[in-house]
C-alpha cells in the first residue's frame, strides 16, 4: 500500500497538538446542530490554526459528523473527535488538493512578476461565494478555508462580509486569523471565534524534534524560547538557520551604542546578497521580535531572560539606558522599515542600517 506524505504542511498534517479543548468546543457546537456558518481560528501564527481547519474540513466533509454517534465495537459510548485516517478516500482528496467540496484561498503567484502576491484579491472570494451556493458534490458541505483573511484587501474584505451576511445553506467558512484586531467589527460578529493559545515549551520541543530529528540537543530550548509557543516558528527557525542568525544579530546588539561599524556592514553584505531575502526577513522578524519582548518584559519591571549566552545582561542594559516609551517607537520603526524593504524592493543592507541608527539612537539617551 502506498503510504500519503504526511509532512507539516496542514493539508498533509493528520495531528494536532495541544488544542483539544478548541476541538471539543467544534464538536460539541456541531452536535447541537445549529452549527454557524462562519468559524474565525484565531491566534499566533504557527500553533495550528490552519491544521485545525483541514482537520475541521475533513470531519465534515467524510461524514457531516455521523462518526461521533457512532458507538464504540461492543456498543460503548465513543469519545468524539476529527481525527481522519490518512489513509481515508476524504482525507487523500483533500491533500492532492482534488476534493470537489473543498476551496482554499490563499495568496497567489503574480504571473507578472513571479513573487507572491501580498493580498489575496477580491475576485477570489467572489469565486468562494459562487462555489459556496452550488450544490454539494457529496450531497453533504461545501467548506471554504481562507489563509489568512489578514491577507484580505479592501475590496476582498467586504466581498467576504457579503458572504458571512447571506451564507448558503451546508456553506461553512473556515478563516484563519492571526490578528483578529486588525480585522473587520462586522467580519468578527458574523464568526463563532475559536482562540487557539499557545503551546507548552514541552510541547513545542516534542514536535521539532519530530520534524528535525537530526536538530542539535542544544539547540532545543533556545528554539523553543524563540518560538513564543509556536511550533510552526520554531520549525522554520530550525530549517532557515534563524538561531545562528538570532545569535549574530544578538552578539551586534550587546555592543550596542558602540557596535563595530565593520561588523554591521558585514552582517548587511550577506543580508542584502542576491538568495538571501529570507534570512532578511528572519532577522527583521527577530529583531521586531527582540525589541517586543524588550518592551513588553521592561514595561512590567522584570528580569528579561537570556535566550543565548551573547545576550547576557543585554536588554537589562539598555533597559536601564533608555525608557520603555522610546524602545516602542524603535520597534515601530523596525517594523516600517522591513515593510517598506519588502514592499519596495528597498537596499537590505540600507534597511539593516538605519535599523541600528534607531537602536544605537535609543541607547546613546
């Protein structure tokens, strides 16, 4: 027998770990039979937001449910879940890609310019709504996931609204979330919101060992701290070398107001290389990231951890240099940058730079 690939990705991944209380609550809802139309998984990115709506899709489409009424071999009472045999004809469908019932909209490759576009466009979720009001092809569902509507623009945005409004009949939406804020009031009212929270460290360690068995011991916890509960996070760390880069980015902000020019200039000859935009990006995102928990631990009056042995005393240095209020407005700072770096197309290097102008401007006060 020819066995599926089940890797990470969420339309392969038959587990989910750590939220089987957000499971229950579908369950529980979808057994009372007045199930909602709109469902909003909430939460940071990577804990398994969009593994818990391919899990949620093939439940309903297999079945529509009738596997939790079933009792157990000898008449027992069975504990309900979504758990879908691999091997299951609905659960292959759905990882090819090839399930009639079943549409996902995420972003797409612009044919123009070969990247990836930065928003999902309105004219995808016009053809969501189309799909959703034909007939089921099983007779059952017909589901839509959306990853993520934080990728929606404007016009996508309202068109989903239109939709949540006047939902078919068997029409479930499945939208994957990970700034509910930024979203719109009215989306949010329309959704039965399930908040995916993060994982325990030994939970997080347990899956990275399993997608990265050949990982360094000693690179575990450091990843897991990196990671915030997200396994997704500290997965891609581990694949795109972001704790060796997480430890140079460290060893320049430990000087810092005094960090080596030549050291900065080297670390953004390799950044700004031709192939090297997504360890630019793990380093905005780790720096954005560093200076966040600076002020967020700094604000509460407590000791910030060290995650590896370069940042000793670091933060609590500049801390003690420079008021919370200052380090926030660094931190919006990196972030329009690395916005405007991507968006662009803008000089890394150049970028890097005037990231550090506004780091050593805050300690130098």
């Amino acid at each position: 027998m020819t066995e599926i690939d089940v890797s990470n990705h969420p339309r392969f991944n038959p587990e989910l770990i750590g939220h089987s209380t957000v499971e229950q609550k579908f369950l529980s809802i979808w057994q009372s039979e007045r199930v909602p139309h709109g469902w909003l998984l909430t939460g940071p990115r990577g804990i398994g937001k969009a593994t818990l709506a391919f899990r949620i899709a093939r439940f309903v489409l297999s079945n529509g449910g009738d596997q939790a009424a079933s009792p157990g071999l000898f008449g027992e009472a069975v504990e309900p879940n979504l758990e879908l045999d691999p091997e299951n004809p609905v659960f292959r469908r759905i990882a090819s890609g090839g399930h009639a019932d079943l549409m996902t909209l995420e972003r797409q490759i612009n044919t123009d310019t070969n990247k990836l576009r930065t928003t999902i466009a309105v004219e995808d979720v016009r053809a969501a709504g189309d799909f959703l009001r034909l007939t089921a092809s099983e007779g059952g569902w017909r589901v839509v996931i959306i990853d993520s509507v934080d990728e929606l623009n404007v016009n996508a945005a309202n068109a989903l609204l239109k939709i949540l409004e006047e939902p078919p009949n068997n029409a479930l939406l499945l939208l994957v979330c990970h700034a509910p804020g930024r979203l719109l009031p009215t989306i949010r009212s329309r959704c039965c919101q399930m908040p995916l929270t993060p994982l325990q460290d030994e939970e997080v360690i347990s899956i990275l060992q399993r997608s990265n068995p050949d990982l360094p011991q000693s690179d575990l916890q450091p990843l897991c701290q990196l990671s915030d509960g997200s396994p997704g996070r500290a997965t891609s760390l581990a694949e795109e070398g972001g704790l060796e880069l997480y430890r140079e980015m460290v060893s320049l902000l430990a000087a810092l107001p005094n960090t080596e020019t030549s050291a900065l200039h080297s670390f953004g000859d390799r950044l700004a290389r031709r192939g090297a935009e997504d360890n630019f990006r793990v380093v905005t995102e780790l720096l954005s990231w560093w200076v966040s928990r600076l002020t967020r631990v700094g604000a509460r009056g407590i000791e910030i951890p060290n995650i590896v042995p370069e940042e000793e005393g670091c933060a609590n240095r500049l801390l003690s240099a420079t008021g919370v209020d200052r380090w926030l407005e660094v931190w919006e700072k990196i972030n329009m940058l690395a916005r405007q770096t991507d968006g662009l197309n803008l000089d890394r290097k150049q970028a890097l730079l005037n990231m550090f102008h506004a780091l050593k401007g805050a300690a130098t006060h």
